[in-house]
C-alpha cells in the first residue's frame, strides 16, 4: 500500500486511463460519420481536425486528471469537485485493487503497441533498405534546383523518404518514360513531402492511430495520406496547370498499375500510387471553403468532448467504486 502523493498521482493514472479508452470508444463511435466528411472540407481544416481526433484521447485524459486533481486543506486531500467525482480516499494505493489492475493491463498494451510499432519499422526499414541499395550515391540537380537520388531499377517509382533528413528518389525507369514537364511536376511533389516532413509526422501518426481499433486506425491512416498527397499536389498546382498535374499523375499511376512489389510504409511519400482518382478530382474541382455546419460541428465536439468523457468517466468510476467497496 502506498499513502500520499504517490498515491494521488497513481490513482489519478489509472482515471487517465479511464478516461483514454472511454474516449477511444466515443471517437470510434463517430469515426464513420467524421471520416466521410473529411473530403468536404479545406486542406487545413481537414489536417486540424485528424490530429486532433487522433490525440483526443491523449489530451482529453490529461484534462480529466486535471479536472479531478485533489486540493489539499489542513493536511486532508480534497477534491474541489468532491460530491461530483465520488473520490474515496484519493491519496492511498492499493496494489490490490482495481486501479492497480487497470495500470498494469495499461502498461502492458503501451508496450505491445510500441513493441509492434518498432518491428514494423524495423521490417520496413529492412525492406526499404534493400531498394536503396541501387541509389547512385551522387545527387542530381532538377530544373526546380531540387536534389534528388536516382534507382537504378527499371519500376517506375518516385518516392521521399527519411526522418530528419528526408531524400528524394527516382528511378531510372520513371525517368525514361516521362517528359521534362512531368519530371518536374513529380519533382515538385517530393520536394512539397521534404518541406512538410510527410515521412516523420507519418509515423508519428500511425503511432497515435495504433491505440484504435483496426478498422478505424486503417481508414485514419488512409485519410491522412491521401491529405499528405493532395497537399503535395496542391503546392505543385501553384506553380503548374492543374490540368497538367492532373495527367502526370494520371500517366505515372498508369505506369505504376501492374507493379506488385511497390515500396509502402508509413515512413515513405509516393508521388503515385496513393488514391488517384481522389487527388485528381480533387485537382480538377478544388475544396476552397469548409461547410459552416461542419466547422460548427467539430468546434462543438472539440469543447464537449472532455466534458462528457470527464462525466462518463466519473460514472464508471463511482459503478466500478461500488462494486468493489459494498
């Protein structure tokens, strides 16, 4: 048994953690509605929005524990919510109870996450590897002054890759089958991944995204991607005719449509590849405003959301309180 502050701070844990998985489920419970929507919304809404859902439960459980953190007042711990959050003898832990339970099981599955988390990396680092194997060490100067490494494999692939330093790659089977717009064009679009850091913030978010269901964590990653790429094309389009991105990004994904062995992971930003017809409608007909109702909408859930998941979390507490106390 541990008394005092240690014992707030792990009580105060395990809500954390109450609060963490109720709010997966409050997030998994609208995930279809929001992800549906995305598409209708601007660049940057859109970018908001997804880092906020999928951080939601990291900062919605620290603004519960917040919420619930007990003041202390002639030596006695007292909460300045006490009749609302039913706490019972907030500054003693017991190893044997239910919050003790809770910490352990949370503990085990941060370390799962993370443990599969690095050996996907690792596999695809592996994998990636290999192919760079055939990079030229010597960097080649484009039209629009970016560097970039050339493949000596016949697959016409373009890629960025890299954490802290990300590089740009193309393989001389691209560069055979392309005209000089075009390079440029596909240029243009790693460069945009290289400003933005796509492949480290990739990961980053898959790392968030891996506390979620399957389901909801897959089309996450895939709507986040897809917003990587059409930021990308985005940047292109300032410099080149939309219609002109469009058909180089048509004429690679038409190069691309038998490969089978295609680079993928996390860590990696295709200029093909990912969701065509999506990024090309997407060129042709640009989102320029987000719907009112929309924005109204996230705003609302945005502010609400600690609330509710501050008085669900309270619910289940004082029920689980209840059923091991009488």
């Amino acid at each position: 048994m541990i008394i005092g502050d240690l014992a707030i701070a792990l009580n105060l844990m395990s809500v954390a953690v109450l609060a963490f998985i109720i709010c997966i489920v409050f997030i998994s419970a609208i995930a279809k509605l929001f992800i549906s929507n995305l598409d209708n919304i601007t660049f940057t809404v859109r970018k908001l929005s997804l880092w906020l859902l999928i951080t939601a439960p990291w900062w919605v459980a620290t603004l519960c524990t917040a919420l619930f953190w007990p003041r202390q007042s002639n030596g006695v711990y007292l909460s300045w919510l006490e009749e609302f959050a039913h706490w019972h003898h907030i500054d003693i832990f017991n190893f044997f109870s239910w919050h003790a339970i809770t910490l352990m099981f949370a503990s085990i599955f941060v370390v799962k996450i993370c443990t599969s988390v690095i050996y996907r990396k690792k596999k695809q680092s592996a994998s990636l590897s290999n192919l760079l194997d055939f990079a030229q060490d010597k960097k080649i100067q484009g039209q629009d002054c970016s560097d970039y490494f050339t493949l000596s494999v016949s697959t016409p692939i373009a890629f960025t890759s890299g954490f802290l330093s990300p590089k740009i790659y193309i393989s001389t089977g691209l560069q055979e089958q392309v005209s000089e717009q075009e390079l440029a064009i596909i240029l243009e679009h790693e460069a945009a991944h290289v400003t933005a850091r796509d492949p480290l913030f990739k990961v980053i978010f898959s790392v968030f995204t891996g506390f979620f269901p399957s389901n909801i964590k897959r089309q996450l990653l895939e709507k986040y991607t897809l917003l990587t790429e059409q930021l990308a094309d985005s940047k292109v389009a300032s410099q080149y005719d939309n219609l002109d991105v469009a058909q180089a990004l048509l004429n690679v994904a038409r190069m691309q449509r038998n490969i089978t062995n295609h680079p993928i992971g996390a860590s990696i930003s295709h200029f093909g590849y990912d969701q065509t017809h999506t990024r090309v409608q997407s060129l042709i007909e640009p989102i320029t405003s987000t719907p009112r109702v929309l924005l109204l909408t996230t705003v609302v859930l945005t502010i609400f959301m600690p609330l509710l998941t501050a008085s669900s979390v309270d619910s289940f507490h004082h029920f689980i309180e209840t059923i091991f106390n009488h």
